[in-house]
C-alpha cells in the first residue's frame, strides 16, 4: 500500500519517520566544466557548488556532460523527475550547437530522419540553422530522448562535430536571461506547465496515489475473493460421481449396464 509521510505516521524499530521536506523545483544555469551529480570522484567541481544558500537537498533532473552549458533542472520532486524522463513522455530538449562546416541538405535531412547510432537509431530530430559563418555553423536542435551525449554523437555522426553546445529549453521551460552559475525557484505557474508536461495532473496525481490493488481481490479489501459457493460445488461434482451411483463418463452420462 502506498503511504504519504506528509498525512500518514510512519514507524521503523518505534521511531517515527522525519516529514519530508517542501518540494521545491530550481532551474540552473551550469557553465562549462561543472559535472552534473552532486558528488564527484575525481573531485570536479559539481553542481552543488552553485547552490549557495539552498538548504534542501535537491537532485538533477537528466544531466549536461561536463562541456556542455546551459538549462538543468534541480527538484526533490521524485515522481516528477521520474516522469520528465520517461521516454513514453518524450519531453523535447532544445539545444544550441555550434558545428564544424556548414551542414548541407544531405546531413540535416539524416538527423531529421534518425541516425544508426552504436546503442540504435535516434528518433527523428528538428534541426534548423539560424546562423551561418565561414567555417563554422549555429544550429537549433531538437531531440525528444535522454541518451548520453545524444547531440554530440548525432552530429559527429553526420560529419560536423560540435565546437559548442547549450541546453536552451527543457519541455515547457526556457534558460531566458539566467546568467551562467545562477539558479531561480520555478513561478507556481511554471510547476503547474511543468507538471501538466509531465503528465501529472490533479486527476493523474490523485490516481497515482490510490493504493494499488493486487490481481484477484475487490476494490473495498486486500484479500482474496473466495470463489462462488456454487461455482466450487459444481466443479467439484463434475470431478466426483454421485456418492452411491454408478461411474460416469467423460461427459458426465450413465454407462450401459450389459
């Protein structure tokens, strides 16, 4: 059963279980060279050194390889960032790439289509050039999956690697004029377009946490239905002959005495 610690008073060994804390959503803009997780083994510098003043303990959604800048979402809301990144919910992802050459008809029709990449085929992505330079190419893609470093290889994969590369928009939301290093709480508007992105809306929240019923038992209780007296009877009279009688057949009829 599902219980909710907010409403609910649970136990473990007799000690109470602490609430858990408000759920709250940043956005943050991470420069280059800060690892997306709070804690690194090599000792890069993460995305918790940007928190500064933020007591609670929030968890990126996905994540920016260390090159890349740009828009990452912070939240303790596990159920939302569980959804986010549910590929059934394919939440597109907006970057800005800068590329080696100029990509022609050829290269950006591929990547429109989907690209064989060593883990499979991309889906298809939206890629348009809003800026061209003399050797090099400004490109705004977007890709609705979460694969590591998926822009990169995509266009590596099409002959015109990525110089630079930032994370513009997730889903609903936009990195605006975040500078790089800083972070905002979301606006109660901004969860509430967030939360409906993710397919979490009130009727689909309180679905979520009704308690789940096991295969075979009834709505109002956990246990098992038994079975109809009289459905049980019947069966166990078509495996027994009639105390007294004589045997019946396979299809339940009287043999023939000779």
């Amino acid at each position: 059963m599902r219980a909710d610690a907010t409403h609910d008073v649970i136990t473990v060994d007799g000690a109470r279980l602490p609430a858990p804390a408000p759920r709250r959503t940043i956005v943050v803009h991470k420069p280059r060279g800060i690892v997306s997780t709070l804690d690194d083994p090599e000792g890069r510098p993460t995305v918790r050194t940007l928190l500064g003043g933020v007591k609670t303990r929030l968890y990126p959604v996905g994540r920016l390889d260390v090159n890349t800048t740009g828009l990452l979402l912070m939240t303790n809301d596990g159920p939302l960032a569980a959804a986010l990144l549910h590929p059934r919910r394919a939440i597109p992802r907006v970057y800005h790439a800068k590329v080696r050459g100029a990509p022609g008809e050829r290269a950006l029709t591929r990547m429109r289509r989907g690209v064989h990449l060593e883990d499979g085929k991309t889906l298809p992505a939206e890629v348009r050039v809003f800026e061209q330079r003399p050797t090099k190419t400004w490109l705004e893609i977007t890709v609705r999956e979460g694969r590591s470093r998926l822009v990169r290889r995509l266009c590596e994969a099409v002959g015109h690697p990525v110089e630079k590369l930032a994370r513009v928009r997730f889903g609903p939301l936009t990195l605006g004029k975040l500078s790089p290093g800083s972070w905002r709480d979301l606006t109660p508007g901004e969860c509430g377009t967030l939360q409906r992105a993710a397919g979490l809306s009130a009727g689909a929240a309180a679905a979520a946490a009704r308690p789940r019923r096991a295969p075979g038992t009834s709505p109002r209780s956990s246990r098992p239905r038994p079975a109809s007296r009289k459905r049980a009877g019947a069966r166990a009279g078509a495996r027994r002959p009639a105390e007294g009688g004589p045997p019946r057949g396979r299809r339940g009829r009287r043999r023939r005495r000779p």
